[in-house]
C-alpha cells in the first residue's frame, strides 16, 4: 500500500509541468508503488477536469507517490477507471535461470514461453522526477528515449527531438 494511505485508484493527479503547464494522471493500481496512467497532452493549471478526463491515456508507468505526500502533485478529482479498457500488466523475470511471468503483484505466475520472453518488458519504475522527464519528453520538452516506447499505450506517439 502507498504509504500516504490517502491515493486511491482512480484518483486524478496533476503534475507540474513545463512553464505555466502542467499534465494529467490516473491511478490505475495502488501498491508500494503508484501505476499512473497519463493522460494526452500538457494543459493550463487550471484546466477544466471535466474536459481532461476526456482525453485518452496515452503513457502509463509506476512510481512513487512521494511528490504527492509532499503536496507537489495534487489529486484534483477522481475517475471511474473500470470502462478503460486496460489490463494489469506482467512483466518478464529471471528466477532460478529461468524466465518467468510476473503479475503487477510481483507474484511469479508461470514460466515464460517464447513469445512472452518476446513481448513482456522487465518492471520498471521511475522516481517521480524522472517520471515527469518522461512525460515531457513525450510532448515535446526533451528527448525521447527508444527504451521508453512500452509505456506508451494503445499505438501513442512519442515525441522525438
């Protein structure tokens, strides 16, 4: 559990951004760790809820919740996430020299085939900065990195300089 007992899935958070910007996130999973969802684009501060949660999820990843205990990321409103159509994420594992399946649990749930040691990415998770990096890197405020592209979601384009 998040140690600010307070971020509860489908929370809505607002990051700070670029200058007098600022981008969007849903909690999908609240564990020791956040898995947010971003939402498209950078918007005013002050920007209408309402028309934010429209937008698509173009970016999810996990980090900490460090900057919202801290009151730097402020929850803004909530989401129901059920209808978004997204699945836990797995991950690929080393255990004993094999490879295995790893659910967003962190339980090793079988051993990996072929195909999941082609598809599935090792968990990664970013601390709050670096997350933000990538946020903005995305929309266009610094450089995009290759080994970023799966936490893109649905076909979501990266923006590279």
């Amino acid at each position: 559990m998040s140690k600010s007992n307070v971020v509860k899935v489908g929370d809505v958070i607002s990051v700070p951004a670029a200058p007098d910007m600022c981008f969007f996130c849903i909690v999908i999973i609240v564990r020791k760790l956040l898995y947010l969802g971003v939402l498209k684009g950078l918007h005013a501060p002050f920007a209408s809820i309402n028309d934010v949660i429209r937008q698509e999820l173009v970016l999810a990843a996990w980090t900490a919740d460090a900057e919202i205990r801290f009151k730097r990321w402020k929850i803004v409103g909530s989401k129901e996430i059920s209808g978004l159509g997204l699945n836990e994420p797995s991950y690929i594992v080393g255990f004993q020299g094999e490879q295995w399946v790893e659910d967003a649990d962190g339980n090793r749930v079988r051993r990996a085939s072929k195909g999941e040691v082609a598809m599935l990415a090792p968990r990664t998770s970013f601390s709050p900065a670096a997350f933000e990096h990538v946020v903005l890197a995305m929309n266009g405020h610094g450089t995009w990195q290759a080994n970023w592209d799966g936490l893109l979601i649905k076909g979501g384009q990266a923006k590279q300089n």
